[in-house]
C-alpha cells in the first residue's frame, strides 16, 4: 500500500503543467495574455474597464471598481503574492498539499490512473500497424496497471468517475482565487464574447417565454463568468442558479454575484433542484461539459431538471478543436473531446430534440462560430 507521501513528481507536474496552461489560456474562460508583470499591474493599466469586452465589462461600475480590488487583495493573499511566478508556485504547492493529504488508496489510484490515461493517449494516436506492433510486455503491463485499479475501486468502493473528480476538485480549488482575479481585470476577445452572447440568447430564450418565474441553470458555473452576459440577455439576477464542484469557486460565485444561486456539488451526484416541482427553462454548459466524467449521463442529468419546451445549451468558444488538444496534453484532467452531432444522436438522449447541431471539428465553420449545440425538451 502506498505511504501518504508517494506520490511521484511527474503525476504532480502533469497535473500543474495542465492547471498553469488553464490559467494561462481559456480553457473554461478565455482571456487574452497582457504584459503585466502581476495583477496590480493589470489593475492600474485599467484591464476589464469601461469600453472593453472584458469580464465584468457589462457590470456596472462602482461595483466593478469593488469586485476588482477585492479580487487583486484574495489573490495576493492566496498566493502570497500577485506575480505571475508567485501565483504559479503558490498553486503548485496547493496541488502539492492536497495530493499528499489524500487516503492511501486515492495516492496509489492516482499514480495508476495517470499511467492508464497517459498510456491510451498514447496508444489513441498511433496507426493500426503502430498499435499491432505494442510488446506483450507493454500491453501485460497495461493490464496489470488496470486490474490493480479495478481492485482498488472494489476493495474502497470508489469509481473511476469519484477519482476523475478529485483531480477536477483538487485543480480547480487551488486556482479558483486566481482565475477569478485574472477574470476581473482581464479582455475577453470580442469574437469570443460574441460567442458567449449567443449561447446566451438561447438561455435567455427558455427563461424569458416562462415570464418572472423562469429560472436557468449554469453548470459547471466557475465563479460566475456568465452571469453579466445572462443579464444582458434579459435574465434577472435572482433567476440565475449555478453549481459547481469546486467550492472555492463557489465562493468567489457568491461574493462577487449576490443575488443570484450557487451551490457547490457533484452535478451528476449530489446536485438536486430544491425546487423540483418547478425545474428549469434553460440549462447551459459553458467550457464544462468535457470536464464531467460522463457526458451522456451529465446530458440525461440536464435533461430530467429541464421544465416542458426548456432548452439545453452546450458551448465552448473556441470549438471542439481546442478540447480535444487538451485531451492530448492532459488526459488525466480531459478525459474526451466534445461529442459531434453524429455522437450526440447516437447517445439517443429520450425526450431532447437536438435543434442547433455543433460545427464539424477542425472545419471553417468551427474557427468562425466555436462549439455550439442547442436541444429543446418535447
């Protein structure tokens, strides 16, 4: 059995290598990159202010003002600092801190699983002849890495999907406070805005038709990214819900959106309506689904919260094309890339209507509109 600290630096350093370039990149929520040495910096220069398509751009200003300095203060105290160096080493050692604290059995379930899942990465983008050419030592070795994680789950009664989340949990915690102070001060692309605006309209479509009644959900919601383009959409505060694994993310959700829902839990799991008689007119994945461990029961999941005639909006800006190189740099975090309309039909998801079909990875119509799939309850 493994020692609480067994776990080996290059599982650590996949995991941050994946978390920085989140940080850094878009991945749920994109910013362009700025010369700023921190994020003091970012503040004086003005990032996020009146005029720019920024993050918070649509709030107004005196509260903007407020959420900016309060964001730039958590995250110096977060990190022990502002710079981007800081930031970095400080989040390293959060993975670090949590990764060592976890039961013994989760420490040999990861360092197996981030040898299966680098392993199939692998293997995934070899030619047939390629895969027909693996040793038998190889492919023994492989095998045996499965079966001994298959007698964990069985022996600790945890799944695959349980361990999937704690490397989401885990990963986004540490990163909350920064990823929520980069958002206050930083530019979101106009093209990429856009995008987010028009997943929107369709959220807003379901919940405006329901009147002051009409309530969505946000899922997998961060520290509330959506909210300033779902009230500029026409949605009121207070008909805005979000949930979220991550309760640091949580957290940053609910000090900087008063008024509006979040509750930190496993959608698939724990996540509940706790107005179940009413449900939702419109649920939406923004950048998250690929972060779930199931895609057609995340779907399903949606599904059954979703009111009569409801709409269900899955997104990504920046287009398949972008998961999918996730996938290939971190399978540990991403899993698999967004599903195609052929995938989406064949998931055979009762009582969903696909009405907006997603573009074709790598085609024209992806670089122009990103990801967008929109189904309709009937």
């Amino acid at each position: 059995m493994a020692s609480r600290r067994s776990i080996p630096a290059a599982l650590l350093l996949l995991l941050v290598a994946g978390l920085i370039s989140t940080i850094n990149g878009f991945s749920s929520r994109q910013m362009r990159s700025h010369s700023c040495a921190n994020l003091t910096q970012c503040w004086s220069k003005g990032f996020g202010g009146e005029g720019r398509a920024g993050f918070g751009a649509k709030t107004p200003p005196a509260i903007k003002k407020a959420n900016q300095r309060s964001a730039v203060k958590r995250a110096q105290k977060s990190y022990g600092g502002a710079s981007a160096r800081e930031i970095a080493q400080a989040t390293q050692q959060k993975i670090e801190n949590e990764m060592m604290n976890l039961p013994p059995h989760y420490q040999m379930a990861t360092q197996l699983y981030q040898q299966l899942q680098t392993r199939n990465a692998h293997v995934a983008d070899l030619t047939v002849l390629e895969q027909a050419g693996l040793s038998l030592q190889e492919l023994d070795g492989a095998k045996r890495a499965q079966d001994k994680l298959e007698r964990l789950y069985l022996e600790y009664d945890f799944s695959e999907n349980d361990l999937h989340n704690v490397f989401q949990r885990i990963t986004w915690d540490a990163s909350a406070d920064a990823k929520a102070a980069k958002a206050m001060l930083g530019e979101m692309p106009k093209e990429i805005s856009d995008r987010v605006d028009r997943a929107c309209s369709y959220v807003a479509d379901g919940v405006l038709a329901a009147g002051p009644s009409g309530r969505c959900l946000d899922v997998g919601c961060g520290y509330g990214v959506l909210v300033p383009h779902l009230i500029e959409s026409g949605i009121a505060l207070s008909q805005i819900y979000g949930v979220d694994l991550s309760t640091e993310m949580i957290r940053n959700a609910r000090e900087q959106h008063r008024g509006a829902t979040f509750e930190a839990a496993d959608f698939l799991e724990e996540y509940q309506d706790l107005n179940d008689e009413v449900g939702f007119d419109s649920i939406i994945f923004c950048c998250s689904l690929h972060d779930l461990p199931d895609l057609p029961r995340s779907l399903r999941k949606a599904a059954s919260l979703l009111r009569s005639q409801g709409n269900l909006i899955v997104v990504h800006p920046q287009g398949a094309s972008h998961v999918t190189k996730q996938m290939k740099s971190n399978p540990v975090m991403v899993k698999r890339g967004l599903p195609n309309a052929e995938e989406l039909r064949a998931m055979k998801l009762e009582g969903l209507e696909l009405q907006i079909e997603p573009t074709k990875e790598g085609s024209r119509e992806e670089l122009e509109r990103g990801y967008l799939a929109v189904f309709r309850i009937i």
